[in-house]
C-alpha cells in the first residue's frame, strides 16, 4: 500500500516547459502546485555552467542530459506484422530528463503553426478534394485556429524573448520577415541574431531565385531582455554548444531562465525531482482521478491525492501514462477504433551539404538558432494535388555547431578513415555549409502507440510500444524539397555537394539522430471518438486531467513544435484558470 | 616516431594482446603520415580503454534486458546483448584468431596494407563474426574518432592536436565579435575544459 501524502490542489507531472507554464500560471492562480520530476535537478550555475559545459563527448555523443534507455525506453516496429525490439540505445530522438526537460538542450528554433496546419483535414478537402487524401491517412483539424491561439503564440513568444523579424503583420507583409506566416500582432519581443556567412550567401542565392529568405525565429537572444514573470536573459554570445547543451550565458529561452527562477520563489509551488509518476488513480466513477502515484528517489511508493493533475511529460511518455491509467479508449490499428495512442507521427527531414575551398564559415561559431530560411514551400504553399502530396517543409540555412565529432561532413567519395579521411577533414572543416529541409510528416491508420507485449520497464509496467514508418506520401514530400535545396546548391555554385535524403526505398532507421519532434498519441481534436483530449487538452473522459505537449498533434507541422507546445500550454492554462477553476467539468 | 607514452600505459580494460589489436588498428583508422596527427600521436587507444573500463564500455545508459534478438533488422539499432567492452573483448579474440589462420600472424603483426584489408572486411562484414558482434567495426570506429577529438580529459586528442590540426578552437565557448557573414579566418588557437592552451 502506497504511503498517501498530503492533498495538494494541482500535480505536474514532468518539469520542462509545459509543466513550467502551467506551474507558474496556476501558481499565480492562487493554487497550491506540486510538480514531479522523474530526472535530476538542473540549475544553471551548478549543472550547465562553463567550462564543464563545453563537453562534446560528455553531452552531445554520450547523451548526457537525455533520458538513459536503462531507466526508460520504448520498443520499435515498422508494422503490424513485426516484432518491436527496444531502443536500447539513444539514435533517431533524444528524449530530455530532468528539471527543464528539453528546454535546457533544445536549439531554440521558436515557430508558430500555420493556421492551414492547424485546420489541415478542412482545408485539404476544401482546396483539393477527398481525392488527395491517401487511404491510411488520418490527418485530422486540431481542433483550435490560429486565430485562437494567436494571443498565446505571442504570451510564449514574449516570456521566451524571441530574436526574429514579423513577415506578417495584422495582413501586412513585412520586408525581411516570412510572409507565409499567419498574421501575428505584434513583432518578436528582440530584433534577429546576426547572420553567419552561410546564412548571408543562401538568403542572396534565394533572393536571387525569387524565394522570400528571413532569419529563423531564434529562442537564443539578440540582446538583454527581461520577460513577464521578471526573469533576465543575455545575449548569445555564438558558443556553438546549444542543441544537447544547458546554455552556459542565460542567452538561450528555457523553463530555468524564463520561469522557474520565479516559480521557485513562489510559497505555492513547490518541486521533487527523482520522482517517477507511475500512473494516474482514477475515482471510482472514472470520471476524475484523486491524483497521482510515484515512485520517490528512495524507490518509496507514493500516492499523492490532487485535484487536479496535468500531464506535462514528453510526448510519449505522457501517452504511456494514459495508458497504464485507463484514461481514454486505447487505439487498435486493426479496427481503427479507440483514441489513446493514435496518429503518432514523426518529422521528414533531409539535407545537403555543400563544399567551398575558398570559403571560410567558422562553423563553431554558431547559435542554436543561427540560419536564414525560405518558407516558399510551406504547407500553405502547394498545391497538393498537382505535386501529389500532402505537406510541406522550411528550407534553410543554419550554423550551429561544429563540435568535430558529430559536425564533419565530408564530400562525397571521401573515405570513412585511414589516409584519406585524415586528408579531407583538413581540407573540408570549416570549409562547408549545409541546406537542409525541415518537413511535416502526416498520420497514418498503422502509426501509433501502444502497449507491448513483452518488454517492460524498470518498475514491471508493460514499456510504449512505437509502430511507425515512413510513408509514400512523405517521401514524395521530402523528394520535392530535395529538388529545389539541390536547384538553390547549383545556384551557388560549390566546389562540390552531396545529398540525404529519404528515398523510395526508406524504411524508418532508428540509429541517426533525425529529430526529438515525435507527436501525437494524445491527439486534440473535436470528437471524441477521434481525439484523446478536447480542444482545451483536458481528457474527454477524466475532467481533471489535462494533457499538455506535443502529443495533441493530431500529425505533425512542418515546424519545430515548441512554439506551438507553449502556445497549447498557454491556451489550456487559460481556460483552466479562466473557466474550469469556477466549474470543473468536461470544457467541451 | 616514439610513442614511448603508450609503450608505458598499463591499460585498465584490455589485456596485452588486445592492446596490440587496438593500437595496430587505431594506427590505420588515422595513420600517422601525414599531415596532423595519427591517432597514436592523439592518444586514441587511452581514450578507448578508458571509455571500456567506464560508463560506456559497461552500457551503464542503455536497455540491456532480454529477450534479445541480435539478428534483428540493423535499422531497429543496437540489439547485442553484450556490453560494448565485452564486444571489443570477443570481436579482438575472432578476427586474431582469423588473421591468424588465414595470413599466419596477429592483426598487430600483419603489415599496414594486411591490417587494412581486414579492416575493409571487417567494415564490409566480410569476416564471419555472429550477429552479436555485428556492431564492432562501427564502435572502433566511433570511439577512434571519438578519442581524436574530444578533449583531452578522456584521454586522447592529446596536446589538443587534433582540434589545432582542423582549426576547431576547443571549449572558448564565447564568439560573439565573429558572428557575421565576412568569413575571415579565426586567428586564435584551442582551449581546453581544464584550461590549457594550445
């Protein structure tokens, strides 16, 4: 029998950015919040601080601020018909851990969702037909616009200190800026980062080809900023240790330098790490949950009674829960019935790098966010039917590391090692620039999440089980980008290039790192039948659950999700404190 | 050239024969010729038997419970149920014991263009080693380049001179006057976590 701990009014669980969000906006609510944190603390002076910081082996190969397999993991399968096996060692995504999840090793990359993706089934059948839609496919409307959540991409944008340039401006078109983008309020909160020379050639070559280039929205500031809550950000001083690396300057937007230093000095919050949520107690009804049970550092069973429990894990760990608690009808792939696990989708990406001899890029100096970028193949840009896909990418240019381990590529032909090898990292580091292609990847009736039948983790629990693959569809996406970065390489004219790219023949890899934006499982929508969680993220059926993250994707944005994760967080916050709280009951 | 340093060394995982293996290997993987250094010079195979003594050798971070299935399709990743320290230790025995029978000496004793040549076999999985030790070359590999350039605290990139021969400046962690699109080249030499300049 758990021991029982005193009833507090909210339990997060998880403490990255979302679960930061919501600490701080119910903190401010008036509500008693206690958030539990499975990994380690993490604080910027003791745990991300220079020089220790500056460890390629340490953080950026040995994983070190990612959650180890060994403590949790998940199996993987390419169908039905296949037996998934664990991922025992961290390659394809790296799930964070610890205080600040993500946010503390994230690049910053800070995208809103286009108001088409946010509506994506509608508008495809109102623009192109039934007719494009692939069978299999199951892309859905989130369930809330643009227009809606508007005001909360601007509060995340705002807390965070954006570095970027508005392309669109209440309907105006903006020089500079991205003028495919939905029409946002105000400009970021901090002019752009400076632009690097790759960045400088691909904006010219794309201006050039009558593309529309502009500087990525950047979570790494331009300049001294102080947010909302009180918290004081630097600028980026360019380090080239940002993406699986705490920033050593306060330069880089995470939970620790844009919330927690003023979450923590809240009497009504309080935090325990190396507290692992083991499921959501449901009441006897099933129609609320009573709270939470963990296990603590001690390996203690705990049942901590709440009112009101928010999901704020990682993606799939948040749909893990939902399952081992019996909240939501799990998904069969077979019937295509239930909701818990549906739709888990990916990102399709894809690159080339290209070989200057005469040109220096000084590739370690780099920000997380440092790239120019052309959305003229948006999703809202192209015309699915005559391309025979549904989808889309950003094409860009960035420079953000050059740690030497990881970032040396190599032109084509170059051997792996021996003579040749010591020969070309000579003559190509420093001397090489990459175009790369950051796409949406679609849901797909046998992508999603599950409860496998073999495997379980440390604590006897049945581990996720991810049955995924790259589809037709995507890989026809990702083939178009491939075109127009290689036409915009020509135009530059390199020493030499060479491509990555999916191909029809791709079958998912899980050893290269690709992306951490695995979405999905939880999906938001405006059925209940179809959707895990209504338009509020809150559980159709447990009213006091709420889900926040990325796993509400009903498929995935061309984009890096966080802006819109922090724009979801904001919106569900909203209406916890501004309706739920007064009547709690199912919002929708 | 002397490498009277790794002459000296008392490995903490490998025995003596399999410390023959891996700088006879680590001398091919990145040979001394040349410009820059090999890997000897760098210190590489100090890094690799730190790292097998340590976390990484012992898969410390990884999902080691069964059932296992190591003949499983390659995309699916790592599926051994050895450590990585227990790869090198099998793999090291079977391609000696290999070498031996079908050139008649040890991989450390065979010359540079024999050792390459079982080097691309082994990369090309030509040589018969069970689906256990499937990953081996690319764990060599790895941890070659790894002991190259990491810093020196693990071991290898001694001096820092792989990081000097590729112009990469080391843990100086602050580039903001260098942050603009001129391309001029950056004058200044690395720094290391613990401070050293080179």
């Amino acid at each position: 029998m758990a021991r029982r701990q005193k009833k507090t009014d909210v339990v997060i669980v998880g403490l990255g950015w979302t679960g930061s969000i919501l600490g701080i906006e119910l903190a401010n609510a008036g509500l008693k919040v206690l958030a539990l944190e499975r990994g380690a603390d993490r604080d910027m002076i003791q745990n991300l601080a220079y020089p220790k910081m500056i460890d390629e082996l340490k953080y950026g190969v040995r994983h070190g601020l990612m959650l180890r397999p060994a403590d949790s993991t998940v199996t993987i399968r390419h169908s039905l018909r296949d037996t998934a096996l664990p991922y025992r060692s961290l390659g394809s995504f790296l799930p964070g851990n610890g205080v600040g999840g993500a946010g503390v090793h994230w690049n910053g990359h800070t995208w809103r969702a286009l108001p088409e993706e946010l509506r994506l089934k509608t508008y495809v059948l109102e623009k192109f037909g039934a007719s494009v839609i692939p069978a299999g496919m199951t892309i859905e409307d989130w369930g809330v616009t643009y227009e809606e959540l508007e005001p909360h991409f601007e509060r995340f944008e705002y807390v965070c200190g954006i570095s970027g340039r508005a392309g669109n401006l209440g309907g105006s078109t903006q020089a500079g800026g991205n003028p495919f983008e939905g029409p946002r309020k105000r400009d970021y909160p901090l002019p752009p980062l400076p632009t690097l020379l790759n960045g400088k050639i691909f904006g010219d070559a794309a201006k050039a080809m009558g593309y529309h280039p502009f500087p990525l929205p950047a979570a790494n500031l331009s300049d001294a900023y102080t947010n909302e809550y009180g918290m004081q950000l630097g600028p980026c001083n360019f380090c080239g240790f940002c993406e699986r690396f705490g920033c050593i300057g306060y330069s880089k937007s995470s939970p620790q330098t844009c919330i927690l230093g003023a979450l923590k000095r809240k009497s009504n919050f309080s935090y325990q790490t190396r507290s692992e949520v083991l499921r959501v107690e449901l009441a006897s009804d099933r129609r609320t949950a009573t709270g939470v049970t963990y296990i603590d550092e001690k390996g203690e069973e705990i049942f901590q009674p709440a009112d009101l429990v928010i999901l704020a894990a990682y993606q799939f760990h948040n749909v893990h829960l939902l399952l081992l608690s019996g909240i939501g009808r799990p998904y069969v792939a077979e019937t295509g019935e239930g909701v818990v696990g549906k739709n888990y989708a990916y990102q399709m990406t894809g690159g080339t790098s290209l070989f200057f001899k005469d040109l220096n890029f000084n590739p370690f100096v780099g920000a997380g966010s440092s790239a120019m970028v052309i959305d003229n193949f948006s999703v809202g840009q192209i015309d699915f039917g005559k391309e025979g896909f549904i989808g889309g990418s950003y094409i860009s240019s960035g420079q953000f590391n050059g740690q030497p381990i990881r970032s040396m590529a190599l032109p084509s032909g170059t051997p792996t090692w021996g003579a040749g090898w010591k020969k070309g990292i000579r003559d190509w580091y420093g001397h090489s620039m990459s175009i790369g292609s950051h796409g949406s990847n679609m849901s797909y009736r046998d992508c999603y999440l599950d409860l496998d039948p073999t495997y379980r983790n440390k604590h006897g629990q049945p581990m996720l089980r991810m049955t995924f693959d790259w589809k037709p569809n995507d890989i026809r996406m990702t083939q178009f980008m491939r075109s127009k970065v290689e036409s915009i390489a020509k135009f530059l004219n390199p020493t030499s290039w060479v491509s990555g790219y999916k191909g029809d023949s791709s079958h998912y890899d899980v050893r290269p790192y690709q992306t951490t934006h695995t979405v999905g499982g939880a999906i938001m929508g405006i059925d209940p039948t179809k959707s895990a969680v209504n338009r509020y993220l809150q559980t159709w059926d447990v009213h006091n659950v709420f889900v926040m993250g990325a796993s509400a994707f009903p498929q995935n944005l061309q984009y890096n999700p966080t802006g819109t994760v922090g724009a979801l967080a904001y919106w569900s916050a909203h209406a916890i404190k501004h309706d739920y709280l007064r009547n709690p009951r199912p919002l929708a | 050239m002397s490498h009277a340093f790794l002459d000296g060394y008392k490995p903490l995982y490998f025995s003596t024969t399999e410390w023959a293996f891996i700088r006879a290997a680590c001398a091919r993987l990145i040979p001394s010729e040349g410009e820059g250094p090999g890997a000897l010079e760098a210190r590489v195979p100090v890094f690799i038997d730190t790292q097998m003594a340590g976390d990484f050798g012992k898969a410390s971070d990884w999902y080691m419970l069964g059932p296992h299935e190591p003949g499983a399709n390659p995309l699916l990743g790592f599926q051994s149920p050895l450590t990585p320290a227990q790869i090198y230790r099998q793999s090291i025995a079977l391609v000696d014991e290999w070498c031996t029978e079908q050139k008649g000496k040890a991989f450390a004793e065979l010359g540079p263009d024999l050792q390459d040549e079982v080097l691309r076999d082994l990369q090309a999985r030509k040589m018969p080693l069970k689906a256990e030790l499937r990953d081996f070359f690319v764990l060599l590999l790895q941890n070659t380049k790894e002991g190259y350039f990491a810093d020196p605290i693990y071991g290898g990139n001694y001096r820092m001179a792989a990081w000097k021969y590729i112009g990469f400046p080391g843990a100086r962690g602050a580039y903001l006057e260098w942050a603009n699109d001129k391309g001029a080249p950056y004058p200044l030499g690395p720094v290391s976590i613990s401070g050293d300049r080179g």
